[in-house]
C-alpha cells in the first residue's frame, strides 16, 4: 500500500510545531528494496514504489508579504519541481495570480493544485478574508462550491471547516467526501454506469497582502462504496501534503 510509505516519507520537517533538524525516514519493510539474486520469488514481484519528497520550507511561520509578489517570483513558485510529482503549470499573472498542479506518479494518486493571488477583488480568489473561522463560515456556501454539486446533494457528503495551526500560525481548513453511483443519461457515455467522488483537504491563508489556498485531492480510481474511498484517500495523507506545499510555498513567495 502507497499511503503507508506516503506518510512514513513525509513527515520531514513538516509535523505541527516541529522546530528540530528534519531527519529521514525509513520506508516500512514491506515496501524495501528487494534483491533478486537473493530472492527468485522476488523477480516476478513488482519494482518498488518511488520514492515520493514532499517540499518544506524553513520551518517558520509564513514569510510577511508587504505588496503584490512579483511576476518573476511567482513565475519561480510555478515551476518548482520535487522527486515523484509531475508539474502541471496552469498560469502565471501578477494582478490575477499565479496556479499550479503536482500530481504523485505513483499511486495512489494525489494532486496538490497551489494558488497564490494578491487581496485584490479583481484577483483569482477574489478579495482576502480576515483569518478568524466566525468570518470564513459566512463564506462556506462559497467554499462548498468546490464539491460537485450532484455529489454536495447527496445525503452523506461530508463538508467540514475549521482552523487548523500550523508552525504557529492559524490556517483555515475544509475537508470534503462524497460519492455517487448512476448511470450516464445523456452524451457518449449514455447508458454507462459510474462512480462519482470527492475527497480533498484544502488549505486557505492570507496575511492581508497576498493570499494562498492548497487543495490536496485523491485522484486515483474509485471505489465502489464511500467507506472505500475514504480509506483509500487517506485523510492524513492529504492533509500532511497540503502543509507540505504551503510550508514550502509561504517560505519563498
């Protein structure tokens, strides 16, 4: 299973309020190189996952921005690359913000699509809100907009919002999970069964200049039930990696 090692290869020098020297750890057992010329079992066995290195920054709150972040830095932050994610870029604009995608190349399959914009109404995320929950729960109809909205509509999606700290600063979180099942009614695939689902932990902070959301998102196959996929997503695998990309983020915007 991917999302043991996930976890085993990402708590470096990201854990809430960990101020010590990052330090390696070891993949379990089970997922260790293996020797064919010791093991015949072992040759039909198949290769070792890849390793996966989530980013981090310095370990610090996130850096005080002062005035709009340069096209130029924000050109920077967009095509910053890490062992086991491909980089999908999406835009670079200083008065809109700048957008980024990195996707796991190894299952399960989790993206994590960073946005940093200015506070400005014109921008991406549109004006900041104050980083205190009373103010951002006005905003959770807005925010329940990132779940489809056949999947919001059904009775046992999951939304959740709250403050979460990390090194030492507040950060809003939501979480959501859904599922559906049907059969297409219209287009190429009419008469086709699927499965629909959600499962993301996202992350939002402004410091009253510049502003930033990480959405950490399973995106591997669906399962069949929505027990399935909430434990095949791994909650704590997307959370862990929505710290890691907005550590590493904050520390150089």
């Amino acid at each position: 299973m991917r999302s043991a090692a996930l976890v085993a290869l990402v708590l470096v020098g990201i854990l809430v309020g960990c101020k010590e020297k990052p330090t390696h750890r070891p993949p379990p057992q089970e997922m260790a190189n293996v020797d064919p010329t010791k093991n015949k079992a072992s040759s039909s066995a198949p290769p070792p996952a890849p390793d996966i290195v989530l980013p981090h920054g310095s370990g610090k709150p996130p850096m005080k921005t002062t005035g709009p972040i340069s096209e130029a830095v924000l050109a920077v932050l967009a095509h910053q690359t890490w062992k086991g994610f491909q980089l999908v870029p999406h835009a670079v604009d200083a008065a809109k913000g700048m957008e980024v995608q990195h996707v796991t190349e190894d299952h399960p399959r989790i993206s994590a699509t960073t946005t940093i914009a200015p506070c400005a109404a014109t921008a991406v995320l549109g004006p900041c809100t104050p980083m205190e929950l009373a103010a951002w729960k006005l905003r959770q109809p807005e925010l329940e907009k990132l779940v489809p909205e056949k999947i919001h509509a059904a009775k046992d999606t999951k939304f959740e919002l709250g403050t979460v700290k990390f090194h030492e600063t507040d950060l809003i979180y939501t979480f959501q999970l859904g599922q559906i099942s049907g059969v297409a009614d219209k287009g190429p695939q009419k008469g086709a069964a699927y499965i629909a689902y959600t499962c993301a932990y996202t992350l939002y902070f402004n410091d009253g200049q510049n502003q930033i959301r990480v959405i950490a998102e399973y995106k591997d196959d669906a399962k069949p039930t929505l027990a399935e996929t909430e434990k095949a997503c791994s909650r704590p695998d997307l959370e862990v990696t929505a710290q890691s990309f907005f550590d590493a983020m904050t520390a150089a915007w």
